[in-house]
C-alpha cells in the first residue's frame, strides 16, 4: 500500500506560526514530501504568503492585505501571536520558492478568492514560476473554479488542484478539464467515503485538507488518498506509520 505524501499546511504550523519561514524549515527538518501556502497581492502588486484577507489574526497589525503595500505589510510581527512563535517577518512567496529549490520538495499554492485584483493574483504567480524555473514542483490550488481555469490557460504544464468544501455538482466524481486532483476537505470524506474511489475512476487523484487527527490520518491512508495536508508532518507521519502497522 502507497502511504500518502505528507503536506505540511501553512509549514509546520502546529509548532510554529503559519507562514512563517521557520515553519516551513520545521516542516522540512520533520521530512514533509510537500509544502503548502496560501498567496494574496499587496496593494503595490507583491505575492505574500497570508491566509486571511485582513492581518488580525496572524500578526500585530491591522487591516487589510490587499489594501496595503508591501512596505506596510513588513512592519509587522508574523510570528509573536503563536504560542510556539517568536517574531517573525512576512513571507514572501519568492522566499518559499527558494525554500524549495534543488529539494525534491513539491510546493502547492493557493490562489485566495474573491479578492478585489481577481485574477492578477494568478498571473503574479505564473510570472514567479517562470522567474524561478520551478513548474515541475509546483501545484496550483483554489477553491474558484474560475481561477484554477485562468491559471491552467497561462500555465498549462503546472499540475492543478480544484479544492471543494462540498461536492456539490462534482459528486460524481468527475472534474473539470482544468484540474488534475480533486481537494475535498477530510470533512466530505467522513460524510462520503467512496469520494476517492469515484474521483479515481474519473481520472483524479485527491489531496485532502487538513488531517490532524488519528481518525481522520487512518481514514485517508485506508481510502488511498494521495495527498495529505496536515499542520502536524512529524506526528502524522508517525500515526500513518502506525495505522499500517495495527
């Protein structure tokens, strides 16, 4: 049996604040097979990697991302709110596309919508992917359709992830041309188990978002899931480890 790839949501983000440039190092130090980030546009155009539209919850600051520039954004402490975290400057998504490069490391990045820029936030990233030489380890992910569509026109050989927070039209497992792995939530699968068998037969693998617990670890490796996003890769690298074993 094909253990899952470990995806470690927003890096390490359990044991350091997400985002952060020390938890996406934790997240490789602990062996994750892949990254994950979220991106958004500052004011001035920059790709930041910040899961929320405002910065209330991850930072010192106030306001909204997208409203301010990047100078602004960087004033700010990323890290200090976690009770792991320390101070800790914004991540910008060239810094994580470092990160990565000449490791065997896939990065998946998700496109955040509605945003006021629409779709520049898209060709942002596939201008960074070129900069970088990066398309074979890079996965694209968004919950709008819309975009996951854009992006694939602008950068067809990039693989794509349609994430889905219910079925909806896509129970049966089949996808839009424009995306290559189906990402429902583990939520879905709990309620709908043969998801993943349907979605293979259809042609897609699933990556699914976000598995922490042993339960839901144990689910997805017995359902044949190919991706794992988890906030904890050292600890649910031990619980599939184990699940095999028992």
């Amino acid at each position: 049996m094909q253990l899952p790839s470990v995806v470690a949501h927003r890096g390490a983000s359990t044991d350091r604040p997400e985002h952060t440039i020390g938890a996406y190092e934790l997240a490789l130090q602990e062996g994750a097979d892949g990254l994950e980030c979220d991106i958004r546009l500052s004011k001035d155009g920059e790709i930041v990697c910040v899961h929320d539209r405002t910065l209330t919850r991850t930072s010192n600051g106030r306001g909204t991302v997208s409203a301010l520039t990047l100078e602004e954004l960087k004033r700010h402490d990323y890290g200090s709110w976690h009770r792991h975290g320390q101070k800790a400057e914004l991540l910008v998504l060239d810094e994580l596309l470092d990160l990565v490069r000449g490791t065997n490391v896939q990065l998946f990045v998700e496109t955040k919508h509605p945003v006021r820029y629409r779709n520049e936030v898209e060709r942002k990233l596939v201008e960074a992917l070129k900069r970088h030489r990066l398309d074979a380890q890079i996965v694209m992910m968004s919950f709008s359709p819309t975009a996951v569509k854009v992006f694939r026109e602008m950068a067809p050989d990039v693989r794509t992830v349609l994430l889905l927070d219910r079925l909806g039209r896509y129970r049966s497992g089949a996808l839009p041309s424009f995306a290559d792995y189906t990402g429902p939530g583990v939520h879905v699968l709990r309620n709908d188990p043969d998801y993943v068998d349907r979605a293979r037969r259809a042609g897609h693998e699933t990556y699914v978002w976000t598995v922490d617990s042993a339960e839901d670890v144990a689910l997805c490796r017995d359902l044949g899931v190919r991706y794992l996003a988890t906030n904890a890769p050292a600890n649910t690298r031990r619980l599939l480890t184990a699940n095999l074993a028992t």
